[in-house]
C-alpha cells in the first residue's frame, strides 16, 4: 500500500545519535528517485499508539530522499512486527547497506541490547522471547546481571544470531554478527556510558508495564471485592456492612503501604546502578563512527582511555582529537601506499599526546607562576587594609584624647599622661615616615 511520508515516524530502535543518516546515500536515493520516480518498498508496521500512524522498520534513508525527488508518499509493506523483529530487520538493513563499519555493527548492538534487556527484566522462563536466549542460563541470575551491567556478549550473540558461539562452526553461514564485533561494541556503549542509559530506560520501562499490570490487577481484584460486598449486604444487616467496609479500608491502606515501600526500593536500587554506571562513563560514542576499521577505533578508545590519555585528552575532546588521527593515518596511508595496522596506529597516537603532554606541561608552568602572583597581591592587599585600619584606629583614638584634654576640669590632678605610649607613638611615626619613603621608591 502507499503511505503518506507525513504518517511515517523513524524505527523505536534506531539511534541516530550513534549511526546517523548518510547524506551521500540519501543524495544518491534521490537522484534514483527523481528519474525512476519510485523505488522498492519499505517495510512499517502500524504505530501501538497512534491510530493512523506507521513505524518504519527499515528505508530511512529512502524516505529522507523522498521529500527532494518530491515525493509525497510512498510503497510500503505493513505488518504485525513485534519489538525484536523489528530490531532484526533494523539491524539487516545496517549490515547490507553499510557492511560491518563500527557504526552499523555500534547501532545494531544497541538496538537488540535494549530489547533484550527489557525482555528479560520482565520477562519470565515461559515466554517466549526470554527461552529463546536464556539457553542453560536460569532467569533470575540473568536478570540480575543484565540489572547491573546489561545484557552480556554471549546473551546477545545468540539473541542476534540465534544460536550459541559453540554452534559457530555448523552454522557459520547465518551468523549476522561475530563475537568480537558484539564484545567490541559492547566495550563502546559500556565506555560511553550508552550501555548505563539502556538499562535505565529498560528498567523504566518494565516498572511501567509492572505498574500497569498491577492496575490492571487491582482493579479485577477491587470490581471483585466490591461484587462480594454487594452481596453481603443484601444478606447482611447495616452493622456487618460497616464492618466489612471498616476492614476493606484497613487492608488497602495496608496494600497501598507495602506498594509504596516496594516502590521506593525499586526507586532506590535503580539510583544506585544508575550512579554505579554513571561512573564508567568517559568515552565519546560518536568516535566510532570517525575510523574506518573497528581495530583503529579500539586501539584509539585504550589509548584516550588509558591513566595518562584521561589527563590529556578529556572525554569533550576526544571526537576532535580522532579525526586529527584519521586524517594523520589518511596521509600517511597515502604517502606509503600501505595500511596502518593497530600498532601503527598506536605509534601516531602515543606522538601526538607526548606533543599535547608538552603543550600542558607549559600551560601547567604558566598557570603556577600566575597563581602564586595572585596569592602575593592577596597577601599585600590584606596588609594595606591592615595598615589602613591601624591608622583609622588611631587617628580615632587620638581625636577623643584631644577631646578629653579640652573638657578636662579637675584642678587638683594633671591630665594622665602616658609618657611609653607616646614614646612608641612617636618612633611608629618616623618609621613609618622611612618604609613610606622606601615603598614610594619603588
């Protein structure tokens, strides 16, 4: 059927912060479109939630050429796709049309990563979905480990490929995905603290299909407490009916406490992984998609990742610092005619941060030398005010001793006079005069 573009909205699962759109592609799908007027069709399915809406599977690239060949609707296949098919058609549409790049491989694993989360986190032994991965695996030891750190290489390789890395051999031919692409990705979202977002929308999720659930639940259960209510008191008089009511409330009040305490241990525990993860976040996802090769794109995130890369290289600059590698790999690469391998790669990186540990060691100088100034002018300035308050203090005591001396009336005693303090006062005075004539020189 053909779908207008204005009903179309993007795949749930598609990340375009991690693999966006291909400009080029899409430039090229326009072309094609504009002179064939058409292209093959997409595959949707109907939105869950709103009515005369449709999520795409796949064709993103081919409905953002749509609107320039001025298209307005386009050739699409509707069906009833569930959540992981919908991820799997996500995920073949990638690894056709861009091969096993770090992006593709990047965004595909996030996208089964989140479906598989919230699939075991609410799931149970029975379904179907959560048997087809959980293999030897018991569900509560599952749940567990994909509540803290999310779902694991082995998990994932055999909800992608379906079928364990020890059936690689017999079945080498279906594998979508290789082991050490999923490892590889997984080492990305977990660095960039991508992997920590997954498991808390998933957990948020699965606590609001719970809470629905329990609603729903509660109120079967409430229409059936209040059907037996009806039918107590047509047998029952006034004062049994107050005392039913009077328990009724007892024991949701009761419910609604325990509900809440749950509720608040749950709130709890998905804070403390939320900040456990929070703290391995420090690598830019958005390098993956600078490097040609996954191998370039490890040996990149170990070296900005490593004690001394942290120092010198902070995670805000990371995306910048990758693409003066690229190009530094791009020429060199062209200048021998040859690949860089990993270690190759290694050697460019280790030069460029000892050059940027250079430059910081200078600034580190720089930005000493102009503390320590700071801190003198400080200390100076606190000196002056002390110095500007002595003199105020005694000026103002000076000025009430002349003011006492005036209204002095007793004739049988002199005025007191304190022959030390005027002493002192008067050798304050000449060395004042000479520090004032020192620092005047100055």
């Amino acid at each position: 059927m053909k779908i207008k573009l204005s009903q179309l909205d993007a795949n749930p699962f598609r990340d375009f912060h991690l693999y966006p759109i291909d400009e080029e592609q899409v430039e090229r799908l326009r072309q094609s479109m504009a002179q064939l007027g058409s292209f093959s069709a997409i595959t949707v399915r109907e939105h869950p939630t709103r009515a005369g809406r449709y999520q795409m599977a796949c064709g993103h690239n081919r409905v953002q050429a749509a609107p320039g060949a001025r298209l307005t609707e386009i050739e699409a296949v509707v069906g009833r796709y569930s959540d992981a098919e919908m991820v799997a058609v996500l995920a073949l549409e990638n690894l056709t049309q861009r091969g096993h790049n770090a992006g593709s491989v990047l965004d595909s694993v996030a996208a089964y990563s989140r479906v598989v989360a919230k699939a075991v986190l609410l799931g149970d032994e029975d379904d179907e979905a959560v048997s087809k991965i959980l293999d030897t695996t018991t569900l509560a030891r599952t749940q567990a480990s994909v509540a803290q750190e999310g779902p694991g290489a082995r998990l994932l390789y055999r909800a992608i490929n379906g079928f364990d890395k020890s059936e690689r051999r017999a079945k080498k031919d279906a594998e979508q995905i290789t082991s050490t692409e999923i490892e590889t990705a997984l080492a990305t979202l977990k660095a960039s603290g991508y992997m920590a977002r997954i498991v808390r929308e998933a957990h948020r999720e699965v606590e609001a299909i719970r809470s629905e659930r329990e609603e729903r639940a509660e109120a079967k259960r409430e229409e059936e407490r209040r059907a037996e209510e009806r039918r107590l008191a047509a047998i029952k008089d006034a004062e049994k009916r107050r005392q039913a009511e009077a328990k009724q409330a007892a024991r949701q009040r009761e419910e609604e406490q325990v509900k809440a305490r749950e509720e608040e241990r749950r709130r709890k525990e998905a804070a403390a992984i939320a900040a456990q993860n929070a703290t391995r976040a420090g690598y830019d996802e958005r390098v993956s998609s600078v490097f040609r090769l996954s191998s370039h794109e490890k040996a990149f995130r170990e070296a900005v990742l490593s004690e001394g890369g942290k120092r010198i290289i902070p995670k805000d600059k990371q995306l910048e610092f990758a693409k003066v590698v690229r190009a530094a790999v791009d020429r060199r690469e062209h200048q021998t005619s040859k690949d860089i391998g990993s270690v190759g790669l290694e050697g460019i990186i280790q030069a460029m941060m000892a050059d940027a540990l250079g430059l910081q060691r200078k600034i580190n100088a720089e930005e000493r030398a102009d503390f320590l100034q700071n801190n003198a002018i400080a200390r100076i300035n606190k000196l002056w005010d002390d110095v500007r308050r002595g003199l105020n203090m005694a000026e103002t005591a000076l000025e009430h001793l002349a003011e006492e001396h005036q209204k002095w009336e007793f004739k049988k005693a002199l005025f007191p006079f304190d022959a030390e303090a005027v002493r002192r006062f008067d050798h304050t005075v000449s060395k004042l005069g000479g520090l004032r004539k020192k620092l005047k020189g100055k």
